[in-house]
C-alpha cells in the first residue's frame, strides 16, 4: 500500500536531514520535493499546493529553525498536516436501536460495490444487527447472483428481482416492503453502477434516494483510479449529498491520491477501507495511522488489531509457553505461520511495522509470501517425529523431504539450521512486551533470520559466517568468558 508515494516523501524528507544547519531556503527547497511527491502520487494539484503551503507556514517559523532536531519537527509538521487533510472522520453508521435503518451505496462500475455490500453486511452482523441485502444494480448481469451468493456465505437474506421487466427503482421499494415483513433492522442497497459517471445514472440515484429516504449514503470508490475516484465521489456528492466514502483496493499498488485528496476536495469524511477481497477485510480509516503508513512510520496499532482479530488467543498463549520453555517445534512454527497469513499479505504486515517497510522497500527480491509456500511445502513433507525433533533428520530424510516439497535437500538443511537460530531468539522474546516484541523483529529481519531466502549457510569452500552461525559463535564466546572469571574466582 502507498509504495510508491512511501519512498518518493521518504527521499524528499531525507534531504532535510543530511547534517547542516537548515535554514529558510533549503526548508522550502525540500517541500518543494514533497510537493513533486504529492503530485506523483496523483494528489490533487489545488489540494498539494495548499498542503505545501500550510506545511511551508510551519516549518520555517522560528521554533522549528532552533530546534535540536529540526528535520525531525519538519516531519512531525508533514504527518500532522496529512492527518488533517485526511480526517476528521465518523466511523459511525448512526443506526437507530429501532426501526428500520437504511443504508445506500453507490459507485462506478468495478470499485468493489457489491463485495462491499458483502462486507458491510458481515461487520453489521457481528455488532449484533441483523442485515438484509438488496439486488438493485441491474447494469451488470453478475451482481445479482454475486450477491446472492454472499448472503448464502453470511447467512444473510438477499431480496432480488428478475432484471427484465424493472428498474432499480422498484427493486428498491420492493426491497423495502420484504425488510419490513422479514423483521431485520438494517437494509442495504446495492445500486446500479456505470462505467462513468452520466446523466442517467444520476436521475436513477436521486429518485431512488427521494422515494427511499436512505439514512446514510455511502459512495464506494475503487482507490487505485487515483484522481478519477476523487472527480467521482465529487460528482456523486453534488448530486446526492454523500455522508461518507468507503475505498477499495487500497491494498493493491495504489500511489495514494485518493485518500489523501477525496476528503479535501468533497468535504466527505472517508469511512471505511477494502484491504482485500474476502468478506471480512473491512476496516475504520484511521487518518493518523494511515499518515504513519504513508511516511514509512508503520502502524503498530492496527497490526496488533487485526492480530487480536484473527489469532486464537489460547492458542497464542500455548505456543508462547512452548517458546518461553525451549519446546517451540516446526510443527509449531508452521501453525504460527497460518494464523499470521489469515491477517494478510505478508508485505503488508511488515509495511505495518516501523522500520520493516524500508528493509523490504531496500530489498526488492524478497519474496516473503514465496518464501513461506515454500516453508510450509517442506515442513508439511515431514513426519511428526521429524517436525517435532529436527536435529533427528539426516542425509536420507533430507533427500525424501525435499523429494515430497519439490526442494534441494540444500533447503532442507538451511530451514533446520535458521529455525535452530532463530528458536532462540523466540525464547527470549516470549517474555517480552509488544514493543519490544517489535523491536526484536526488526533486529530478526535486518539480519536475515526472518527471510528465508538470505544466504544464511555459509557455501561449500567459504569461511564466512551467516548470521545464524555468527550469532552460535558468539553465544559460545561470551559463555567461554563466563566460565573463565568464574575459574579465576575459584583460583583465588
């Protein structure tokens, strides 16, 4: 998410801390490159030319010039200003405890609207709601058995009519009628979408919206258009009065205008985000954290979020018992690896956490989602005494292994010798806080343990040591000396 506008800030913001006394003009010199920044990443122009200069108006004022760190204050100024420029926002649905609450979304056709009818209706449904869905977009042939198909998944009715012979008008109102009969407290309308926003599409929208007096109009934008979903949701707010924005696909490698300009520009409050295709990838737009993420900052808090979310507690708190005494086996590792996949990509999830997303941005042929397939095929290849005792696996188990996975019994051998590595590393951040859980990742990753593809194993003929050797050899030495004073002391 926000690659490619993440690095192009990140190099105009180092300008302004390569040592020297920053003064006015170079001040200005480097916004100037956050605003090429900005515009790269298809920002509004009125909205990056504002930004700069309220940014401006800050940074060259006469605390941040005697500041110890001004460069860092001018960052401060940077994630401040996105903050504002993205939010405030409501997450709130506003739904009555009685009654029927009725919500519309609208969109362009392809920005995700129907798998956000989808996702709406699950996160209503877990606060305890009971949702019903409505078919009205009748443009597109496939949006009435998708959704069909979505309520069966959430266990969700769906009210639909056959396309010929109605309108999306009277789908609606029909709709209604059954909400009212079916005693659920939430109706959703799927509207009809277009390829572009027209005349028709909007005469459409507005009787739907006169006639059914929705409660909350939200527009579904696909964030990967850039300044074309921003001309959208600016168009659609004109003429329907949109009370907030949901974007999509926001975890595709989007440059990021969207956000950081549909707020500005409409006056619309963006609600939620799509960061996936599945029923539950649905989250609040966050405006700090999402500053955070855009300045390579990370967002800590929504990871432990979704971790919260996604990861059985009892079985977190096994595994940490099994790792705080010694007993963290491959079988266990590979259990770890599934719940961590069940919270996304495995590049986003390192983009959460500060400090990572540059590792990765620095090390383009990671293949971090590669290199799990790969650990999982080889660890699920192997018996539960081999999973369980890897120590135990020798020349021939190696060949049968890698046999099975579709390796190099060389992999095999390398995944054995990391996991040993890195088995004690675990241990000791069991008893750690989340913070210094962090920490310690950083530290795991920028010294390949937690990449499975590094040149860990020294080659055949070469005297250099991996870092997981490295890092024996050490743990030997600084045992060594301990026994050395402790000789001396019973010498004396």
């Amino acid at each position: 998410m926000f690659e490619g506008i993440t690095s192009s800030l990140q190099s105009a913001l180092s300008v302004l801390s390569r040592g020297g006394k920053l003064t006015e003009s170079n001040i200005r010199d480097g916004l100037v490159q956050v605003r090429k920044a900005l515009l790269e990443a298809d920002v509004h122009y009125d909205v990056a030319t504002k930004f700069i200069e309220r940014c401006t108006e800050q940074a060259i004022g006469e605390r941040v010039l005697k500041s110890l760190r001004p460069d860092q204050q001018i960052v401060g100024i940077v994630h401040q200003e996105l903050c504002n420029l993205m939010g405030p926002t409501d997450h709130s649905l506003h739904l009555r405890r009685d009654g029927l609450n009725k919500i519309m979304l609208c969109g362009l056709q392809g920005s995700g609207k129907t798998t956000t009818c989808g996702k709406l209706a699950r996160m209503l449904k877990e606060q305890g709601r009971r949702p019903m869905l409505v078919a009205a977009d009748l443009q597109r042939p496939a949006a009435i058995e998708q959704l069909k198909i979505i309520g069966q998944q959430l266990d969700v009715p769906v009210y639909t009519e056959p396309p010929a012979g109605t309108t999306p008008f009277k789908v609606c109102v029909n709709g209604l009628v059954a909400a009212k009969q079916a005693g659920v407290d939430v109706i959703i309308f799927d509207t009809a979408g277009r390829l572009h926003v027209d005349a028709d599409l909007m005469k459409e929208l507005e009787l739907i919206d006169r006639k059914v007096q929705p409660d909350q109009i939200l527009l579904v934008c696909d964030a990967m258009t850039g300044q074309d979903a921003v001309n959208s949701a600016k168009a659609f707010n004109e003429a329907l009065e949109l009370d907030g924005v949901i974007l999509t696909k926001l975890d595709g490698d989007t440059r990021g205008g969207a956000a950081i300009s549909v707020k500005e520009v409409t006056g619309v409050p963006i609600k939620f985000i799509g960061v996936g295709e599945q029923l539950d990838r649905l989250e609040p737009f966050h405006p700090d954290r999402m500053a955070g993420r855009i300045l390579g900052m990370g967002d800590v808090v929504s990871l432990v979020e979704r971790a919260q979310r996604e990861m059985d507690a009892d079985e977190v708190e096994r595994q940490q018992k099994k790792m705080a005494a010694g007993k963290f086996s491959l079988q266990d590792f590979q259990a770890q690896m599934k719940m961590i996949r069940r919270m996304g990509s495995i590049k986003d999830l390192m983009k959460m956490i500060p400090g990572l997303g540059g590792l990765l941005d620095s090390n383009p042929d990671i293949d971090a989602e590669g290199d799990m397939n790969r650990i999982d095929a080889i660890i699920s290849s192997m018996t539960p005494y081999e999973r369980n005792n890897p120590e135990r696996i020798d020349r021939s188990r190696r060949h049968r292994i890698a046999k099975g996975s579709g390796t190099d019994p060389a992999e095999i051998n390398k995944l054995i010798k990391d996991f040993q590595g890195m088995s004690g590393m675990m241990q000791k951040m069991a008893g750690m806080g989340m913070m210094d859980k962090m920490r310690a990742m950083k530290d795991l990753t920028s010294s390949g343990l937690l990449n499975p593809g590094a040149s860990l194993i020294p080659q055949k003929g070469s005297t250099k040591r991996g870092p997981a050797d490295q890092k024996l050899a050490d743990e030997r030495k600084k045992k060594a000396r301990k026994e050395a004073k402790k000789q001396k002391k019973r010498n004396r």
